[in-house]
C-alpha cells in the first residue's frame, strides 16, 4: 500500500469519525427517546 493510499484511507475514517461525533452531538439536544421493551422471563427448565 503507497503512502498515498494510505493517506486516502485515513481521511475516510477521519470522515466516517467526524460524522459519527456530529450524530452524537445532535441526538444530545434531541429529547430522550425511551423505548419500552417488554421482557418475558419465565424461567424455563431443559
């Protein structure tokens, strides 16, 4: 791999990471979204 490959390759995930960080940011100011699963523990012999 030539170090201009590599240099491409680090850009992208700087990119992927950049935007990773501005979704987190933005789901911050969102209000909390909380989701109610139901769970089902019977206890269950084999």
């Amino acid at each position: 791999m030539t170090t201009t490959e590599k240099i491409a390759n680090a850009k992208k995930r700087i990119d992927e990471l950049e935007r990773l960080i501005k979704c987190w940011n933005d789901s911050d100011h969102d209000e909390s979204k909380i989701v109610d699963f139901s769970m089902n523990n019977e206890n269950k012999v084999a």
